[in-house]
C-alpha cells in the first residue's frame, strides 16, 4: 500500500426497517404509502448549510392589517419629511452661504468706493484752498493796484462815503462825536495844518444847519458885484445839489464847491485848486449817503 494515498472510509449502507408482521386481513386492508427518499443529506466540505427563509406571516385580524398599514404609511411620510427637510437644509445652507458671500463682496466694495471717496475730499478740500489762496492773493494784488481807497463818514450823519485817491492823506479834525460838525481834510501824501488859507485836495463838512441857509449864503456871494463865482444846480448821488465854481469866498484859491442835503444835515465838499478838479468830479461819482 502506498503510504501516500488517504484511505478509504467504508461507505453507509441505508437500512430498510422491517415491517412488523401483520395478518392477511391487516394487509389486505393496508394503505401502500410512497416510499420517501430517505437518503441523508449530507453538505459539502466548505460550504455553509443552506439555512430556512422566514416567510411573512399574514395576521388575519383585520386591527393587525390596519395598524401595519398606518406604521407603514408613518414610516413612508418620515422618510418623505426627511428627504424634504434634509432639501430645506441644503437650500437654507447654499442661501446663506451666498448671502454671506455677497456681504464680503459688498463689505469689500465699500471699503475701496469708501477710501476712494476720502481721497477724492482730501483732494477737492485741497484743490479749493489753493484756490482760496490764489483768489485772495490775486484780490489782494488788485487792491494793491486800485488807485482809490474808501472813505466813510459818521453813521449818525448818514454815513457819507466815496472813493479818493489812494496817495491822498487825511485828517479828521472833528469827528461830530459829540454832536456839531463833521470836518475832514484831504491832500496828497501830507495834511497841512487846519487854516481857511491851506490848500486843500478835498475839504468835507457835514454841517448841522440847513440847506437852504447854506445854499442861501453862497448864493449872496455869487450875487455881489465882480463877484469870481458861479452857481449851477447839479445832483450828487442822486439828490439835488448846487456847484459853485471860482474863487473859494474869503481866500485867494480858486476851485469848486458842490453842496447837497443828508436828513437834516448839509454837506459840503470842496477842492481848493483847479488841479484836482478832474480828481474831485471823479470821487462826486462815487458818494454814497444814508437817508
């Protein structure tokens, strides 16, 4: 014998179990049954043994029936509520995930149009005071080359005002601060001392006394015989006045004198030579006065 082969195990044999002995009537009357395969089933080495499906079992109560049904109709609306909610879920997620991505993106935006914005008024602001600067220079350059300058009188007294050379001095010698009369005198570059016989570019009275009675004074001198002056009605900002050119009354100068009303008060402007004439008809154009 090979000491290499596996030995054979003798193979069962079925045995047929011998019926007991019955009588003839017995076995007339005996029922033949089907033999039945009897064969033992006997599984294959490394395979499982094939094991009974369960089968449902089908209540007959109709409760039962009922009651499977709604557990499963729950069990089909809960999966269905499931699936819905985990949707909303992810809408709700992409919905917000946008929103939060358009709130960085805007946040941005008006980061930079914000700076931008800053900028640009840092720049404008800087622009317009240059150009403040410039126009007040330039302002400043044209007064310096404006030939006049402004006078003004007393508020009480109307506040007289009008346009003289700029080399012209002047002195006030009363200011009416107390009432009485307004004196001013006018003369390039220096004022001479106050007499009725100093030349004068411009004398300024403001009177308190009449018009008429001024005007009535004047016009005796012009009246008198071989009198140097003479009268002519004109008007001073507007307002009736008389001009009386020729000798100044009680002196030796020559010029003119231009004599109008404010309120209650008589003005009186007087030049004491012909060579500031043209100066003196230029300033009458610039009086202003308060009524």
């Amino acid at each position: 014998m090979d000491n290499n082969q596996t030995p054979q195990m003798p193979q069962a044999q079925p045995v047929t179990p011998v019926p007991p002995a019955t009588s003839a009537s017995q076995t007339s009357q005996a029922v033949v049954m089907p033999q039945v395969d009897q064969t033992p089933v006997v599984p294959q080495l490394g395979q499982p043994a094939a094991m009974p499906q369960a089968q449902p079992v089908v209540s007959s109560d109709p409760n039962v029936r009922r009651a499977e049904a709604n557990a499963m109709l729950l069990e089909k609306k809960s999966k269905t509520t499931s699936i819905i909610m985990t949707i909303v879920i992810i809408i709700l997620f992409l919905t917000t995930a946008t929103f939060v991505g358009l709130f960085i993106w805007m946040n941005n935006q008006y980061t930079e149009v914000s700076e931008d914005v800053e900028g640009q008024i840092k720049v404008a602001v800087a622009e317009a005071k240059k150009e403040q600067e410039l126009k007040m220079e330039e302002e400043f350059a044209e007064r310096e080359k404006y030939p006049l300058l402004t006078f003004a009188g007393p508020v009480d007294y109307g506040e007289l005002s009008f346009e003289y050379p700029k080399t012209w001095s002047v002195y006030v010698a009363s200011d009416a601060a107390k009432g009485g009369n307004f004196e001013a005198y006018f003369n390039p570059i220096m004022v001479n001392a106050v007499s009725r016989s100093s030349l004068y570019a411009l004398r300024v009275f403001i009177l308190d006394n009449s018009y008429d009675n001024v005007v009535a004074g004047y016009r005796a001198i012009v009246e008198k015989k071989n009198s140097n002056l003479s009268a002519e009605a004109v008007t001073v900002a507007g307002t009736a006045a008389m001009r009386f050119t020729g000798t100044i009354p009680n002196t030796n100068l020559n010029g003119v004198i231009v004599v109008f009303k404010i309120r209650d008060k008589t003005v009186v402007m007087q030049t004491d030579a012909t060579l500031f004439i043209p100066d003196f008809d230029a300033l009458l154009t610039t009086v202003h006065f308060n009524e």
